[in-house]
C-alpha cells in the first residue's frame, strides 16, 4: 500500500484511512471545529497568512534551524553518521512553537481573545504563552500537578509570560488530565478562544493543521540534508508521543526511500501504567473526540501511562501515524528509560548538547540503529532542548551515566 502525498489527508471527513474523525463531541464544539476548519483552509491560502507567518519564523522563531553532524558522536557509535535537525534551537527552546505562532495567527484572523492549551513537558505551554503574548491574546495553560513538579523550569516561563497556569488535581495528575481540563475550560466559551492543541492528536481539524505548521521541519530537513551531502538521509529518526515533531519532520521524506521509525517510550515495565508505548502495545480506540491505537484497560476506558518524558506520557497517538503504521511506511519502535537516560548524558558530553527527555529516546535509538547501520546516514529531529529537565534529572539520577547506575544498580547490571 503506497502512502499518498501528505496534502491527500485527511479525507473531507477528517479521517486518515479508519482514524481521526471526531466522535462523542457536543454539538456546539463539533461546530465550532467545523468553523475552525473552514477559516485555516480559506485564510492559508492567502498571500496575506502566508506572508506574515513566513516572517514570524524567520524574524521571530529564528528559522530555518541547522541541521547538524555530530561527528564525536558518530565516530563514537562506529561508522554510521549521525545528523541532527537543530529544533533545540529554535526559539523557546522546541518545535512547539511552529504549530502554536501558525494557530495564534489564526485566532487572531478569526478575531478569537483567547488562547486555552494543555501541556505535559510544558514547552508546549511556552511556546502558547509566548504566542499569545506576541498576538496581544489572554492565555490560559492547563497542567497536571505531576508536570508541574517535574517540570518548574517551564511553569516559571509560563507565568512570566502571562499565561495563568492551571493546575490540574484529578486522575494521574498528567497530560491526558490536562487535555481533559482544557477541553472544559474551551467548551465554556468556544467563540471569542481558540483551543491551541498541543500535537496531531484531537478532533478534526487539529491533525491535520498542526501537521501543516510542523511540515516546515520536513521541508528545511530535506533541502538542508541534501545541500550538506549530496543525498537523502538513508535513516530518519523522531520520537513519538502525541507525534507534532516527528509528523513534522516525516511529511518531508515520506515519498522518498528513506527509512522513517517512530520512537515510543516503553518507560520502565511493559505493564498497564508503565510505559507509553501507543502504537505498540495499544488497540484502536476513541479518546478526546477522535479514533487513534489507544492503549487501553480491560473495561476499554484509556490506561493509565508513564514516561520519564512528560511530553510523551498520553494514552492515544496521531491519527495519521495510525495510517502510517498500518501501511507500513514508518517503523515504530521503543526505547526505554535507561536507554534515554543514557543518551540524554551521552549527548551531553561528547556533543555539547543537552537534549530534551523526549528527544533523547530519538537520539537513543538512533545509537541502538548505528550498530547495524553502519555505512549509512541518520537524520535525527532534535526536538527540544533539555534545559526543563536538568533540576529533575541531575536530582534524581544524578550529573553522570555513572552516577546514575551507582544510584540504581539494576541499570548498570542490565548493560551487562
């Protein structure tokens, strides 16, 4: 089954094949979506639109970001040569802010006030706020209270830039709880706010719109890939949680012959409420209005998820990465929390750069991937910067992989 062109998807419906849609929505939010849809799909064809969001990226976000040769790194791992799409550097510190300046100018040509988001790692959170902020809109930013202690480095930003943070107490107290609260909040006024959905996940039209504000990624990675060598990457490499960044980067190659994989945190047990491994271990399902693999308990409700990573910790997945994997053109695979713990220091040390959590399952995988790919290329999406994380880390496990495995032995013995 050959994957058609990005622009083909969604269906009229909202659907990728059997998933996205929207279900189980009140009538009043299944219009307002239905508003939403028609004003991106009029107002982004506009010379206008384009234009001005042309400029943001460029004067604003600091885009194209580099893609980059880690050398040390590459010589390292032995043989294999490891490239890194920079969204580290973007402005705010992730990819986030693609999809968040893109929904912001359009709230603003819709005449919204308000901008309302969930986050989880939080940089979905900053990259809302400093969006509303730039637009002149009120923001409000929807987090659980687990996030918000793991994560204080990007609450604190949040609130600097004048968003009011709401923190979240029912459930796990996670990302899920926090889309839940979000949703809430928007329903009370759909009209003058703009639900600002933090990945492709959701009701149509948020797949497919937040899909073509990261599709930029893509377009820089492949153009910036070939100029450096002369040729397309034999290997592309994202994490996936919800899936923004690694759509993002894979709408760019997916007509190509490019080895794309997905990389899933199987966190630290394969049991319900130790991993997040969506597409692997999860079944379709229906969660926050659209049909994506869900992972699931035994009633069919939405399973309780973990993951070192804040940003990946959600029980559904992108519609279209559902599409994806039934197709088989992406491979989806795991990494675990010693794995991206490993590569978060890893990275850190041979290469200068300190990685988000979420993108250190990227880059853990990547490593894993060197060992049989030997002569071949490896384009990782570095999608964020580990700045949020290293009160959390360094607290935790320590400044080193050493120091790290003297404090749980179980990983040193499990290297062995």
């Amino acid at each position: 089954m050959e994957y058609k062109h990005y622009r083909n998807l969604p269906d009229q419906t909202g659907h990728y094949g059997p998933y996205g849609g929207f279900y189980n929505l009140p009538k009043e939010l299944e219009e307002q979506f239905k508003e939403i849809t028609h004003a991106y799909l009029t107002i982004s064809k506009s010379h206008k639109f384009i234009t001005e969001l042309r400029s943001i990226r460029k004067h604003f976000q600091g885009r194209p970001t580099p893609v980059y040769f880690a050398e040390r790194l590459s010589n390292m791992v032995g043989g294999a040569r490891i490239y890194l799409k920079r969204e580290d550097l973007n402005h705010t510190g992730a990819h986030k802010l693609n999809h968040c300046m893109g929904e912001a100018l359009l709230a603003s040509y819709m005449g919204k006030k308000k901008l309302i988001a969930e986050t989880g790692a939080g940089q979905h959170g900053v990259a809302t706020a400093t969006a509303a902020a730039y637009f002149g809109l009120e923001c409000e930013i929807h987090m659980g209270e687990i996030d918000i202690e793991k994560q204080m480095p990007n609450v604190i930003r949040m609130k600097l830039l004048g968003a009011n943070v709401i923190p979240v107490k029912t459930g796990l107290r996670t990302l899920k709880e926090a889309v839940d609260s979000a949703f809430v909040s928007y329903l009370k006024d759909p009209k003058n706010s703009l639900y600002c959905i933090g990945s492709v996940v959701g009701p149509h039209p948020y797949p497919m719109l937040v899909r073509d504000f990261q599709h930029v990624v893509g377009v820089e990675a492949r153009e910036q890939f070939f100029e450096m060598t002369g040729e397309l990457p034999d290997n592309l490499v994202a994490c996936v949680g919800g899936g923004s960044n690694s759509i993002g980067i894979f709408t760019g190659f997916l007509d190509d012959d490019t080895e794309i994989y997905g990389v899933e945190p199987s966190g630290k047990s394969l049991n319900i409420g130790g991993h997040s491994a969506t597409l692997t271990y999860g079944t379709p399902g229906i969660i926050h209005g659209f049909k994506c693999y869900l992972l699931q308990d035994e009633k069919g409700e939405p399973a309780p998820v973990y993951s070192i990573a804040s940003g990946l910790d959600y029980p559904g997945v992108g519609p279209e990465h559902c599409y994806l994997k039934d197709n088989g053109r992406v491979h989806y695979v795991t990494v675990n929390d010693e794995e991206c713990l490993e590569a978060f220091y890893t990275l850190s040390k041979v290469e200068g750069i300190i990685p988000a959590l979420e993108s250190s399952h990227a880059v853990a995988y990547a490593i894993k991937l060197a060992e049989t790919k030997k002569y071949q290329s490896i384009l990782v999406n570095l999608s964020g910067r580990g700045d949020k994380d290293i009160d959390f880390i360094t607290s935790n496990f320590g400044y080193t992989a050493e120091e790290m495995h003297k404090r749980y032995p179980e990983y040193a013995k499990s290297r062995k």
